[in-house]
C-alpha cells in the first residue's frame, strides 16, 4: 500500500501543469516510459515501455522489443509495434520501415508512399525530406546518398537532387547545395542560384560553421557531459540486444542560445532506437551561451556525438 501511495505521489507531481486539461502523457519512471492520464480523482498507470515519443495528432510513437508502433490518448495500440524505424505522425503521415527502404504510412497503417527512399523524415509543410542512393558522384559529389523532398503523393518536387540541406523549408523556401553550388528551392521545385556568404556578425537562417566564438553549454563541457549521464535514458531492449557505439546529432543553436527542433538530426550506423534517444535528450537540453563573430551574437551549427556504452 505505502509503494502505491508512493507512485501515486510521484506521478501526480509530474503531471501538475497538465492536470487540469486531462492531456495523457508517457512520462519516464525509473528506466521505463509509463502511460499517464488523468482520472475523475485519480491517475492511472496503464502501460509501460522501453522508449515512447510525446503525442503528436492524437498519436505516441512506442517501441517494444526493439520494434516501432502507435498507442492513442487512450492507451489503446492503434498500430501494431512491427517497424524496424518508424517516425511521429506529422500532415497525417509517418515515416517506417522494415529494415530495409523507408515510405510513408497513414493512421491506419496504409502504406501511402511506398519504400523508396534509404532513409525518411516527418513531412513538415506537406513536404518531406528524404535520402536516396547517389545516381552521378561527377553531379553530387562522392557520398553515397543524396537528399530530395517530396510531396504527400510520393513525387519529387524537384528533378534534382541535393548535396546538402543548410536550410529546411520554411513557408515556401529552402537553401540547397549541389556539391558546392548554392541554391533557393522553391515548393514549385524551381531552383535559383543563390550566394550565402554570411556577412561577419549576420546571424544566418541556417547557422555558420565556424565563428570567433563557439557556443557553450553553460558551466561548460564538464557540466554538458554531467547532464547527458543524468539524462540519457539507455533503452533497456536495446542494452538487452547488445547495440552501442555513437550517435552523432546535428542542431542548430541560435543568436539566443536555444536548441532549435527545427534542425535536430542525428546520423548512426546502430539502431534507430539510440537515434531517437539522442535526439529526445538533445531537445530537454537548456539553453546555450551562443556563439559570437566580431562582439554579435550569432547562429551556429553544431554536431554533438553521444556515446552509448555497455559498461
């Protein structure tokens, strides 16, 4: 009785601000993600898993042995966990795949855009961002893979493809690179010739590279590699099936020193599950000290690896 009152106790503080709209939430407790939702006079703890993503259009991304499905605001499975990768449902869609080619499914689990791509991400802005095999390195340089977008139907918008991302789309532009080659894209999929050189001190959309002054995590290194340990939730089917190494996430910190969600990706050649534990410890990260060129506060591309290790 004392142990439930205990848990009672616990979770209640956990879900404070979100008491009064009934919002269910998978919060983290000891190791294991725990399905929340608020009754008339009490909470109720209905499920629990190794991994779990907040809810995003009425759908929770969870993951149970090392496989990706859906749970509703009910607790309810709504989708199956079957996937070797999947994504948050974003315009009505998710990524997935089988280990193998990525596409896109709908909310009842039709496969929409088939697997195509080597690797998927959400559709923000009814396009999506995708990676295919390399067609001409004499176009795209020497990488194995090149990036497109899509649109909802499964179509390029563009008969390029891209090098490089320096900007997402916002309403109705990103900034591409062929091999060096700068470029506007529009969702037309028209391509104008575009010059970034960032003037010194001009805090660009999509971050500079190298700046007088890094940004910092505030009470420096020691204190971020402190709070990674505190905060990096090992998925325990992942340590049970042996996968480690690094992960190694990309993100922008901007002139005020935020971690923006915009620009968080993460590369690693293990399981998709420390991926996306990467990227969820990233986004709880606190503000940065931002980087600085010429006394300006600027915006700044930064990559930091993150080691997963048995011992």
């Amino acid at each position: 009785m004392n142990r439930l009152l205990l848990l009672f106790f616990v979770v209640s503080i956990s879900l404070t601000a979100n008491s009064q709209t009934g919002t269910p939430q998978l919060k983290l407790k000891k190791g294991r993600y725990v399905f929340v939702k608020e009754g008339k006079r009490k909470l109720a703890i209905k499920r629990k898993f190794s991994f779990a993503n907040s809810f995003s259009e009425g759908y929770a991304l969870i993951e149970e042995n090392l496989k990706f499905g859906y749970i509703d605001t009910k607790g309810e499975s709504m989708i199956p966990c079957q996937y070797y990768d999947a994504g948050d449902f974003s315009d009505g869609l998710a990524y997935f795949s089988n280990g193998g080619k990525y596409g896109y499914i709908d909310k009842n689990s039709k496969v929409l855009i088939k697997p195509m791509f080597v690797k998927a991400y959400d559709f923000r802005r009814d396009v999506a961002l995708v990676m295919v095999s390399n067609p001409d390195t004499s176009i795209y340089g020497d990488g194995e893979t090149v990036y497109g977008y899509v649109n909802k139907s499964g179509k390029f918008i563009c008969e390029k493809y891209f090098t490089e991302i320096l900007r997402p789309f916002n309403d109705s532009t990103a900034i591409v690179t062929i091999k060096k080659a700068e470029f506007k894209l529009k969702k037309n999929g028209s391509l104008i010739p575009f010059l970034s050189e960032p003037k010194k001190g001009d805090s660009t959309a999509e971050g500079m590279v190298i700046v007088e002054q890094m940004p910092q995590y505030r009470g420096g290194d020691n204190k971020r590699l402190e709070f990674l340990q505190e905060n990096i939730n090992y998925p325990s089917s992942a340590k049970e099936a042996g996968y480690k190494g690094m992960t190694y996430v990309g993100f922008i910190v901007t002139k005020t020193g935020e971690v923006t969600e915009e620009r968080i990706v993460c590369k690693t050649n293990i399981h998709p599950l420390l991926e996306k534990e990467s990227i969820r410890v990233v986004k709880l990260m606190p503000d940065f000290i931002p980087g600085y060129q010429d006394g300006k506060a600027v915006s700044v591309s930064f990559t930091m690896p993150i080691k997963f290790s048995l011992n």
